[in-house]
C-alpha cells in the first residue's frame, strides 16, 4: 500500500508474525523488515540505496501513528499500529519456539551488552549467537560479516538508527550466509537495556508516544516538524483522489 512516497503493508500483528516465520522457513536470502513512519516519506525518496531497500522490503511495519492515519484517509483501510520497538519482541518469541538463533549488533558497547542480558534474562531459551557494538570500523567490517556468519545465526537484529542500518543492509546483505530475517531496530536497545523509557501504557493506548517522547528529549522536534507537512500532504492527495473520482463519474 502506498502512502505519499512511501510504501507500509497492511499487516495486523497476527499476519507479521506468519510472515516472519515463513521468511525462515522458505528464506533463501536475507530479508529486510523495516518500520514505516511519516519522517522517512521525506528522507528516504532523497536517497537511491534506500529507496530501494525500501521498496524491496519484505515487511513494511506501519510504525507510526501517521502512517496508520494516512491508511484510513486515503483507503479507509484500518492499520493496527506495530512499533518495531516491540515487534523485536514478538521476533525473539519466534526465535525460542522454533529454535533460531540470533545476532545482535548496534548501539554502543554498554547499552548492547546489558539489553543482551536482558534478552536472556526474559528468554532464557533464546540463542544469542554472538552480538558486536555499533561502532565497528569500516576497515573491520569483513571481520564482523565473518562473525556473523560463523555464528550461523538466522535472525539479525539492526540496531544503527535509520538511515545507517537500511544502508548496512543493502551494503552486505549478500555476503550474510546464514541470515533469513533481518531487522532494523533502530534505539530499541537503549529501551531494553533501560537507558531510554518508553511511553507509559496509558500514552500507548491513547496513541500519544510520539508527544511523551517529544516531551522527554524536546531534540526530536528536528524530526518531528515534519508531521504536520506529512498531514496536509495527505489531505491533499486525499482531496485530488476524490476529485478524480468526481470527474469520471461525470
């Protein structure tokens, strides 16, 4: 489904999780899932690697509230949103129940090692086959795909921040041997390790963890200024859909 620019599929949780777990039963190749929010309708059509690997996902995550408003207005589809920051989770349960093994690189070095620690500690079954921190040097790079893939893990969890882990994928995602499910993650390990907090439940439920994150690290108003352009962009194709609609009826 497009939305403006960018592309989101319209999967429930239920429908994702089926998804994932037929990549890693029938995957014969590394494959990408990506969340899918209004910022990135601006930043990822500027850049050919990405929109590729964007368009070429095979799962777009409809991460952001207006992404899952856009749905509504443009097809009267209604999304349930699927923050990736919690999808993560839903991958590990995979990963325990079928037996797969994980990788786990991004973040800095403190902050990986203790959301490792915390992943074992919830999933004492899960297989963390090896983990790196995200400030390997490009130099070194040949040294971490080896890693990863002597670790023959099948689950990689991306965890560079958006653009840098969609440009990682596209960049080696051919010399991972191993590797079925990929997964950009962004700062998810900072709320696992319990550096960042997420929402509490009741902002959750009311969609509003976008102004609770707003609020606690005001930074990201550099990000966010682009939702109310994404909102009137949307009107508008909303209104030409309907008045292209109204000329063929005429």
């Amino acid at each position: 489904m497009k939305i403006l620019n960018i592309w989101v599929d319209p999967v429930d949780r239920k429908e994702a999780i089926q998804q994932v777990k037929h990549f890693l039963v029938k995957g014969t190749r590394p494959h990408a899932i990506i969340a899918a929010n209004p910022e990135k309708n601006f930043s990822v059509p500027k850049d050919a690697v990405l929109y590729d690997t964007f368009k070429n996902a095979s799962l777009l995550l409809p991460d952001g509230m207006g992404v899952v408003m856009a749905a509504r207005i443009l097809y009267g589809v209604n999304l349930e949103r699927l923050p990736g920051s919690e999808f993560i989770y839903d991958i590990c349960n995979i990963a325990v129940e079928e037996n797969y093994k994980v990788f786990i690189y991004g973040a800095i070095e403190d902050v990986n090692k203790k959301a490792v620690e915390e992943l074992k500690r919830r999933y004492p079954d899960l297989k963390i086959a090896g983990r790196a921190n995200g400030y390997v040097k490009e130099s070194d790079m040949p040294d971490l795909i080896n890693h990863i893939n002597a670790s023959k893990a099948e689950i990689l969890f991306l965890a560079l921040g958006s653009p840098k882990q969609e440009r990682w994928y596209a960049t080696y995602k051919n010399q991972l041997q191993h590797i079925k499910v990929v997964q950009g993650v962004g700062g998810t390990l900072d709320t696992i390790a319990g550096t960042v907090k997420r929402a509490p439940q009741v902002w959750c439920k009311l969609q509003l963890e976008w102004l609770y994150r707003l609020i606690m690290e005001p930074k990201r108003i550099k990000r966010q200024k682009v939702l109310p352009i994404f909102a009137v962009m949307v009107l508008l194709a909303k209104t030409k859909m309907m008045m292209r609609g109204r000329n063929r009826n005429n």
